[in-house]
C-alpha cells in the first residue's frame, strides 16, 4: 500500500577518501604509519628514533645497521637518531658534562601522543594522494627515568613531530625551557641514508662553505667543489646560506633527495668508511659503509642558550627527487 508521507530516499553520503593507517607494534615499542598510497615511516619510542622510511615501491630511504639495538639497551645505530642537549662528547666544565656522548634524547622513552592528518585532505574533491599524517611525541624531565635526571638536571619539554608525506619526510623539534635558569643545547637530526654505492655520492649545496674536520685535528677548512666520499669522513660545516641553503643527494649523477632546514644552520656529512666501521661494534655488515651516508641538519658549532620560558624550534624536510 503506498503511504502518502513517506519520506524520499536520502542522498547517498559521499564516501570518505581513504585515511592513514596509524598503529602501535611490537608491545607497544614502536609506531608505524602507512599512506593510502604505500608510503611508510616507522618510529621506535626508544629515542623516538625514525627506523625505517618507504616509498610508494617500498623501497628504503634509510640505512639500519643489522647490528643495531632495537630493545633499548643502547642508542639505535641508523635511521634517524635525535641528538640532544649535546652533540658528540660533552665539553668539561659545561653543564651536558655528565652526559653520554650525543645527550640523553636518543637513550630515553618517548611517549607518543598521538596523530593528524594534514588538513587539506579533508578538503571536498581532493584525493588520497593529497593526504599526509603527523606523528608527535613527547619527553620531558618529569618524564626522564631516575638514572637520567640527574645527569642534567634543568626542567625542559620536547615535542618531536614526524610529518610523512607521499614525496617527502619531516621532522622538528621544538625544545621549551621550563626552568628558573637558563640552559644551553646543541641540536642535531642524525640522519643515515641509505644509497647503493657510496664512490658515486655527492653532496651539494655545501660548495664554499667553511667546516670543521673532525677527522683532521678539527681543523677549520673550506669547501672548494661539491662533497665526494672517498674515505673516511667526519665534518661540521656551516653553509654560506645559512639553514636556507638548500643541500641534495646525487648518486650516479642523479638527484636522489634534497635536504630543507629550517632555524638549523648546520650540516653534518658522515661516513666511517672501512676502518672506522670496523671499529664500532653496532656496525653491520662492516661493509655497509658502502651504502649509506650520514647528511645531518644540526645546530652544533655553538650552543643555543633558551631563558627561562624560552622556546627553540627546528626542522627539516626530506624530499625525494627521483
């Protein structure tokens, strides 16, 4: 029979582009996300260290050494590391002087505080390929273990965010001072790439910038060409540009990624070639030298000083190119 008021059919609701799939693994160590359209990064809450950074294809952007410590028993060799409030071995006399060579950021457990995803994917009409998720997480000195308090002992807070994007990976930090009194930091984002063969690398953007070779004497030099690996490598430099200076990747004569700096005006080229990896016990294969390299975004040739209720924040975005 039909009735007189019965209601038209509603209009069908338009279903919602694919999201972001976040999850929380390996009993609750490690973070992961997924784009709809293949990207990943994964992240272990041991030192909010980036593990692992895919592409669409899956393949790996990032060097892990097979020897690295994943159970928190000691920093992660590869992926990206967070340096912080030191970089290296802490000077004497200064305030980080009790701490491990690199601060306490990367040897502490971090809280994931959870996720979001960039807004103009929830646009009308924009796909999923639009789509990009934040990850942030947090450490603080309330939240530092017993062991690790009193080795610097200043009240401060750390929010680290992981950005993935379908071409590109960000991550920043921004550090508050909660204390009465000042305190200094060094800052650096230890970034391990991964790439196929090491004698085909080269670094740009950092031509005629001044450095310090760590791996002669510390001696102040000056870049006079584009940065080949040939050896062993260890150097700190400050670009003419500042932290708006762009600096890439090329291997084999292709641009495999740019590095963007944001309030971070150091850079950081790393490897230990045969010799220096046979001396590091997290290093593994010995061979692997050969297919990575360290190109670090930093603020380290100075200290950062923040008064109390100051905040200092810095990023960098990694961009893929072919």
């Amino acid at each position: 029979m039909d009735r007189p008021n019965k209601p038209t059919a509603l209009a069908s609701t338009p279903a919602l582009a694919p999201q972001p799939q976040v999850s929380i693994t390996h009993s609750n160590q490690r973070v992961s996300a997924v784009l709809p359209t293949g990207e990943s990064v994964e992240i272990l809450l041991y030192g909010a260290t980036v593990l692992s950074w895919k592409d669409k294809d899956g393949d790996e952007k990032l060097w892990l050494s097979e020897g690295a410590k994943l159970d928190g028993s000691k920093a992660v060799r590869g992926g990206i590391p967070l340096v912080f409030p030191v970089f290296g071995a802490p000077p004497a006399g200064h305030a980080t002087s009790r701490l491990p060579q690199h601060g306490l950021a990367r040897t502490s457990r971090w809280e994931f505080l959870g996720k979001s995803t960039s807004e103009s994917a929830r646009m009308e009409g924009r796909k999923a390929g639009d789509l990009s998720v934040k990850l942030d997480f947090g450490l603080s000195s309330a939240t530092l273990d017993a062991a690790a308090k009193p080795l610097w002992p200043f009240k401060f807070g750390l929010i680290y965010s992981v950005t993935l994007n379908r071409d590109s990976l960000t991550t920043s930090l921004v550090v508050t001072n909660d204390d009465d009194k000042p305190f200094d930091i060094q800052v650096l984002l230890h970034t391990y790439f991964r790439v196929n063969d090491i004698t085909k690398v080269q670094v740009t953007g950092l031509d005629g910038a001044e450095y310090v070779d760590k791996v002669d004497g510390l001696k102040t030099k000056q870049q006079s060409s584009d940065v080949t690996i040939t050896g062993e490598t260890d150097r700190v430099y400050s670009p003419a540009g500042g932290a708006g200076q762009a600096v890439s990747v090329i291997e084999g004569g292709k641009a495999a990624l740019s590095l963007a700096r944001d309030n971070l005006p150091d850079v950081v080229v790393w490897n230990p070639w045969a010799t220096g990896a046979a001396g590091i016990a997290d290093f593994a294969p010995k061979a692997g030298y050969a297919n990575m390299v360290c190109v670090e975004a930093g603020s380290v040739r100075g200290w950062q000083t923040l008064e109390p209720g100051d905040a200092f924040e810095g990023a960098q975005t990694i961009t893929l190119l072919s």
